[in-house]
C-alpha cells in the first residue's frame, strides 16, 4: 500500500493553523538574520471564492467509517 503525502489535521481553527505556520515557517534564529519570511497577499477576497477537493476514500489510503 503506498502512502499518501498529506499530514493532518493542522488546526481545528484559523488561529490553530497561524499558530502552526508561524512555527514551521520561515528561517531559524541563524538563518532569521538574512532570510525573512514574506508571504504574499492572498489573492482571494472572500472565503467563497475558494475551491476545495475531498477525497473521501482511495484504494491505497483507505478512510475509517467514523471518519
């Protein structure tokens, strides 16, 4: 059976996943004095004008009945 490359879930909340990103992202504290971090804007306005795809089970990446 071949692995799936998605981990999660990241956060139960927008703040949960900020949290998150702030940790993993970007430079360490040596790298932090020549590198920063600078995301772009988000190019969407509204949360309706995203697209979202769910697998709800695969053949290699089987999900369980209470999920």
């Amino acid at each position: 059976m071949a692995d799936i490359s998605v981990i999660g879930p990241l956060g139960r909340s927008a703040a949960d996943v900020a949290l998150g990103l702030s940790i993993m992202a970007g430079p360490d504290e040596i790298d932090a004095r020549g590198i920063k971090l600078q995301l772009p804007a988000a190019a969407k306005k509204s949360l309706g004008d995203y697209k979202i795809g769910i697998i709800y089970s695969h053949p290699t990446a089987p999900v369980d009945r209470e999920i």
